[in-house]
C-alpha cells in the first residue's frame, strides 16, 4: 500500500479514536475480559497498519524523501499505541490525549507534505 494512503488510513483512524475517547465512558472493571476482547478486535487491524506504515515511512525517511528524523517516526508509532489504549480505557488527561493527538498529526502532516 502506498505511503500517503497509509497515512490517510490512519488520520481516518485517529479522529475516530478521539471520537471514542470523548464519548466513551472508561470500563467499571479494567480486568473486563469481554471489553478486553473487544478492544482487541478493533484495535488489531489498526495496529497492523501501523506496523506497515513505521516500516514504509522509515524507507522513505532514509532514503531523505522527507525532512522527518527516523525518531520522530518511532516516537509517533509508539504515541498511536497510547492513544489506541487511551481511546477505549479513557485512563488519561483530555489535554495529554490531546498532546499525543496533536503530535502524531504533525508528523503525518510532514510526510504528507514531503511526498
């Protein structure tokens, strides 16, 4: 799959995790093995994508396509796990959810622009 789709696949994930974020409520037990399974469902093709997406946008980072540092790569995938786990057991702060959010669109916004 191409780069930039990849990317608008993803934003497309993270406003709807934001959506479920500010309407969810967080689970009564977190140990809910059903809400677990749940979570897990949706969340596995998402972080499928995301795997796909660090391995395309690190070739295109080394291969200085884009003005994005390899970290900065990592640094996203690993603040769109968060906020998939965010997303569902609502155990942050809105602004923290917020930073994390706002970051990972910065940075897709850059290799969008690059490529």
């Amino acid at each position: 799959m191409e780069l930039s789709k990849q990317i608008n696949l993803l934003k497309n994930h993270l406003s709807r995790l934001k959506d479920i974020f500010e309407k969810n409520t967080p689970p009564e037990n977190i140990k809910d093995r059903d809400f677990f399974l749940k979570v897990k469902e949706e969340t596995t093709p998402v972080y499928q994508l995301l795997d796909e997406w660090e391995e395309a946008a690190l070739k295109v980072v080394k291969e200085r396509k884009a003005k994005v540092h390899p970290q900065q790569i990592t640094s996203t995938k690993e603040n769109m796990e968060l906020v998939l786990m965010h997303s569902y057991y609502v155990d942050t702060r809105r602004k923290r959810y917020m930073e994390l959010h706002n970051s990972i669109l910065y940075v897709f916004d850059l290799l969008l622009e690059d490529i």
